[in-house]
C-alpha cells in the first residue's frame, strides 16, 4: 500500500512538473564566423558566453572589429513539446540582434544590455533539427544607444541563451523579457507592508480560458501571506491582473545589515492543475533622500559608500560566467562597499541578484552616455534614437522591478548641452520613468557646471569630478560640494565618479601626481589622490552616496596610458582581479570594521633609493606596533580615517624587514610584512 501511494505521488508530482515551464540553458556547441567568412566551413566552435573582442580590444586596438558575427546552433525540438509555446531568451547580445528559424527570419533586437525574448513555437519543426542562427552587429549605430563611451563595446551573444518551453496559457515571457510579474511595494513600514502583484497573462488558445491564480509569499517554509483570485482569460489574449496582500509587521531589507527577503510564488492552475509558476524576491524596504541629511534606508541615515563597476575581464572581455560576478560582488563586500553604480548600462541578471543578497544598494542606469572629454556625440535629436532610449529604459525598469538592491534609475552619463540640447528628451525619460516605476527616484551622472538647467531634471543629481587628477587638488571636492550645496540647497547631490589612474609596477618615494594622459601613474598618488576625496565626502552628510571610478581597471581601447594602451587603470583592483592596490585597502579599513587586518602601504615599492622614509599602515584595529629589521618604532593609534603614519623612519643599506603587528579578535596576532632594499 505504502509502496503504491509512493508511486502515485511521484505521477502526480512528474504530471505537475510537466505541465509547468521548462528552462534549457543552450549555450553549449556553436559554430561562429564573421560575416565576410563565406566559404564553406569556416566556422569555429564557441560556447556561450562568447564575444569576438576579446583579444583585438583588449590589446589596445583601437579599431578594434566592429561588424557582423554569425552563430548558429542545431536545436532539436522534441516532439512531445507539440501543442506547446517554445521561446528562446537571450539575457545579452552587443548590439543588433536578428534571429532566424532554418533561414526564416523571426525578429530583431536593437540595444546590447537588456534580454529579450523572441516565440518560436510557428517557427520550428517537432522531432526534428532546426537551425538556430543569429546574426549579431556591433558596428557604430547612430540610432541605438550608446554612441560613444570610455570603454569597449564587445560584440558577441556575451550572456546566456535559454529555450523555454510553456504551456499556451502561461505567466507572459514577453513583456520586454521581463518575469511577467511585478511587486509594487505600494506602502512599506516597520508595522506593516502592502504589496500589488501585477501579473501579465498570455493565452494562446483560440478560446477563453478560465484559471486560477494564487500569490503565496513565503519565509523558508513559512507561509506568510496568500492570495487567489478567479480570472478569464480572453482568446488569443494578454491580459494584465492584480493581486494585493499585506503582511503585518514585517522582516525589512536592511542593507548590508540584514539583506532579508521574502519568496513571492506565482502560480498559474487550470482545473487544478498547475500550469505555470514564477517565483521573484520581495525585499521589502523603505527610504528617501533628504538634502541636508542624505539617504535614509528604513528611517535609519546610511552614507552610501559606493564604487562603479565594469562588465568586463582580461581575456573575456564582457562574457563572463557566474565565477566572475562572484568574485567581483565578494571583493565588494570585502571592501566594506555598501552601494553600486552599474555603469553605465544595464548589467548581468545574476549580478543584481548577488547585490540582493548581499545588501548593497544599487543605482541602476540606461547607456545613454555623453562623451566625456573626448569628441563625437552622446545623444542626437533623432526620432528613432530617442524612441531606441525608451524602449531601453523600459527593457531596464521592467526586468529588473521586482530587485529590493535597486533604489535608483539613471538615466544618462555626462551628458553635452551644446548641438542638440537633451534637456527635453530627459525630461520625457525622467516622466516615462516614473509611469514604469513610480517608487523609485531617478538620478543621473552629470558633468556640467551645477548651474547647467539640466541637472534639474531627474530627482537627485550626482557628478563625475576628478580633482586632483584631471587638474586642481583632491582637497577642492570639498570646496566644491559646499559651494552647490549653498547655492542650489534644494539640490540632493552625490559623487557618481570619482578615481585616479594607478599601475602596480609604477612606484615612487616622493607623492607626486602622475600625468593623468601620459605613461606615468604611480600608485601611492591614487593613495593620496583617494584620501584626500573620502574625507572631503565623509565629513559632508548632505552628500546622499559616493561611487569610486572604478572598483576594477576596465578596458578601453582608446586609452593610451598607464603601464600599458587600452586599459583604463583608476580600478583599485587589477583587470585581472589579482592583486588589491593600497587605496583599496585604505577604504577597507574605514569601511568594513568587521575583518580585522593590518597593511603596510607602498609595499610594492621595493627597491629605494632614500634611507629614509615615512611607512604609512591601513588598518581597523585600534592600535598597531611598528618593526623596522626587528627594531619597534613604537605603538600607534589610528587617526580618524583608520591610518597610521611614522615619521621618518630609517633604513639600512641592502635589504630592510618591515613588519606591523596588531591584536584582533579573540586576541589573535595579526601580522602584516614586506621587504625593502635600499641601493
């Protein structure tokens, strides 16, 4: 008896699996050629995530191939999925997209940073092979965003593919490639939480369909709220429905201090039977920003202590795997980082994830990019470039709604005035913005003079200033930050970039600022470049958050600096993610309290000509002793932003021994130690 109820549970179970979605991920086993490749097998074989540039771009190659890739892959369409809808979704392809069906065209895609879904159930041939292929272009596009960055544009199906298989009434795959539904955290406290479920339908049956949807909203095993309604789904329909629920005294998402969420399953039945089920993180929070006080999570003041981040790695270009974004979200935390500018695009689904779980507040922005210092245009008053920005700026909103990280919308990046004035065009985003999404406040990356009418449109403002590197002293952000602030006191002001460039092999005894276009960027001026602007920022409540440009050197091919052309080297990480410059660890100490450690600055500056010399040590303990060849140069204790300095310290001809001691926790001896030589 046992043994037969055994069976029949794992039928029904094996019934109600079948009848919901499935997922294939098909990045395996494509064959790719440029477009000028037209002989016969000239393709290579490529697994997913590929881009072509990895090697031309990377090596300074400032032409680097920007121009049509071919990939095509063989599908086979099992025949049980007769009767079924099938989908094929592309998390990323840089930047024109257009698929095709055993040479039937099925559509295009034009933006290199959102997924988007194409329905290939008419097109494909049950119990067979069909032919998969996508012509992929990163060639300049004057109508597609963005025109023009500092960094590179990989061509290239960069991200994952999956093949979706669903049932012909489901939750709908093809709103902008979003989940299909959407928690709208309509009022948020500490005693209480009222949430809209937006649910988008599709039914593809010639006829109406009754269901049933439910809502449950879980914590682990627990039940903490359920909805169902009864709904109608018209023929060849897609309809939109809501459900509402609240949940009475709720767990907040609290940042880096509790990144608590909640499991929200939407489930689809028909007679019983479950037909489709998406499941979405709610992390229920609160906050705002005030001019004077700056950014409030939950009631509770937090300094955003930010860095920037680049999609891109030495030897994958942007085609990274799960391990990548990983190791980048971890040495965040490490650092003690707390925020997140994704610059300057929409970013990996898995990454904004990662910045769920962790805590870390994020800014997330659309590529509408200016040109910075360089020439061209970032924006032209065109009716199919402006109409390319929108269905981006859906394609972001929509897709990544339902993450709690995300508490800000950029909406463009040093942005020029003169020529075609964006002014309007932003304004027209800034309200399409709040129409997609209107809890959350818009941003922006600005670059003008804060007198420039334009930093008024979007909600809070932020600029890209770089003193101290591209001219004037790392002490005027200071003197600047005040300045706006008394003149335009209504003005929410943050620092969106903010960095100096700093290679590993260039060292030096004295700080002197490197040549911010030249060859010569010596990493203890990133050092002093770095503490001069974090106290400027720390001591100034008004400003709401600060981001770092960059948390990791990025490529760009243009660049002709540093220790080597095309990379851009303001990271405080290697490209590569090896090696920690010191004013990476200069923020880990005033920003993460919570690992202990000890390190010795300039450390990479081994061979020295001077006998004397100061020895700086970042660190969070709260004391420190110092040994020079064995000798103490005495105990110290931290100055306000966690350094500790020794004056004049002697060494000796030949090879010196330095070494910084302090207790951590539990009273463990932590040790920090390099050598240097003196000729």
């Amino acid at each position: 008896m046992k043994n037969t109820l055994l069976c029949l549970l794992l039928l029904l179970n094996s019934l109600s699996m079948f009848a919901t979605r499935k997922e294939i991920l098909i990045n395996d086993n494509w064959s790719f050629r440029f477009w000028h490749q037209v002989q016969r097998n000239s393709e290579e074989r490529v697994n997913l995530p590929h881009t072509w540039n990895a090697q031309d771009a990377l090596s300074g190659k400032q032409d680097y191939f920007r121009g049509i890739g071919n990939y095509e892959k063989t599908l086979f369409i099992q025949p049980e999925w007769e009767g079924k809808r099938l989908y094929l979704k592309f998390e990323g392809v840089f930047s024109i997209a257009n698929v095709f069906i055993d040479q039937v065209h099925v559509g295009e895609h034009r933006g290199g940073y959102g997924a988007f879904v194409f329905e290939i159930t008419d097109y494909v041939k049950y119990n067979a092979d069909n032919k998969v292929l996508v012509k992929v272009n990163n060639a300049p596009q004057q109508d597609i965003m963005p025109l023009v960055g500092d960094f590179n544009f990989y061509g290239g199906i960069y991200r994952d593919v999956n093949l979706i298989i669903t049932e012909p009434t489901h939750i709908s795959l093809t709103d902008y490639a979003s989940p299909g539904v959407y928690l709208i955290q309509e009022n948020v406290t500490k005693e209480k939480a009222d949430v809209k479920t937006k649910v988008v339908l599709s039914n593809a049956r010639e006829t109406t369909q009754e269901a049933e949807l439910r809502v449950t909203v879980r914590n682990g095993l627990k039940t903490v709220a359920e909805q169902t309604k009864i709904i109608s789904i018209g023929a060849t329909e897609d309809r939109v429905t809501t459900i509402d629920f609240s949940i009475e005294k709720p767990r907040l998402w609290n940042g880096r201090k509790d990144p608590f969420m909640y499991q929200t399953e939407v489930v689809l039945l028909q007679n019983g039977i479950e037909v489709d089920r998406v499941i979405q993180p709610l992390g229920l929070r609160y906050y705002h920003i005030d001019e004077n006080e700056g950014f409030f999570l939950n009631g509770e003041y937090l300094k955003l202590q930010g860095v920037c981040r680049h999609q891109d790695r030495v030897e994958r270009g942007s085609a990274l795997y799960k391990e990548h974004h990983e190791e980048d979200a971890a040495i965040m935390v490490e650092m003690g980082t707390n925020a997140v500018r994704l610059a300057h695009y929409p970013q990996a689904p898995y990454f904004y994830d990662l910045m769920d779980r962790y805590g870390l507040v994020v800014w997330a922005e659309i590529p509408l990019i200016g040109p910075g210092g360089y020439q061209d245009r970032g924006y032209i008053n065109q009716p199919s470039f402006r109409a390319n920005g929108k269905e981006q700026l859906k394609e972001l909103i929509r897709q990544h709604y339902n993450h709690p990280s995300i508490c800000f919308w950029g909406l463009y990046n040093e942005l020029k005035t003169i020529g075609d004035n964006p002014i309007d065009y932003i304004e027209e985003l800034n309200t399409l913005a709040h129409q997609e999404d209107p809890t959350r406040p818009t941003t922006a990356a600005s670059f003008l003079s804060y007198k420039d009418p334009l930093n008024g449109v979007t909600d809070i403002i932020a600029w890209n200033q770089y003193f101290g590197w591209y001219g004037g002293a790392p002490s005027d952000m200071g003197k600047w930050a005040d300045r706006v602030h008394q003149d335009f006191p209504h003005f929410k002001i943050g620092i969106s970039e903010y960095g100096a460039g700093a290679s590993i092999y260039h060292q030096q005894d004295s700080i002197k600022p490197g040549e911010a276009s030249g060859w010569w960027h010596p990493e203890n001026y990133q050092t002093f470049y770095h503490m001069g602007n974090w106290e400027a920022i720390a001591e100034r409540p008004f400003i709401w958050g600060s981001f770092i440009w960059n948390l990791f050197d990025f490529g760009a091919a243009h660049r002709t600096e540093g220790d080597r052309p095309g990379i851009n080297d303001k990271g405080l990480v290697t490209f590569d993610r090896k090696v920690k410059k010191d004013a990476f660890y200069y923020y880990k100490a005033n920003w993460n309290k919570e690992d202990t450690f000890a390190y010795i600055a300039s450390r990479r500056h081994r061979d020295r000509i001077q006998p004397v010399t100061d020895i700086m040590v970042f660190s969070n303990l709260p004391e420190v002793e110092l040994f020079v060849n064995g000798v103490s140069q005495g105990k110290q204790k931290p100055d306000r932003y966690a350094t500790f300095a020794w004056q004049g310290c002697r060494l000796k001809e030949g090879m010196n021994q330095i070494e910084v001691r302090g207790t951590g926790k539990d009273s463990k001896i932590l040790l920090d130690r390099v050598e240097w030589s003196v000729k």
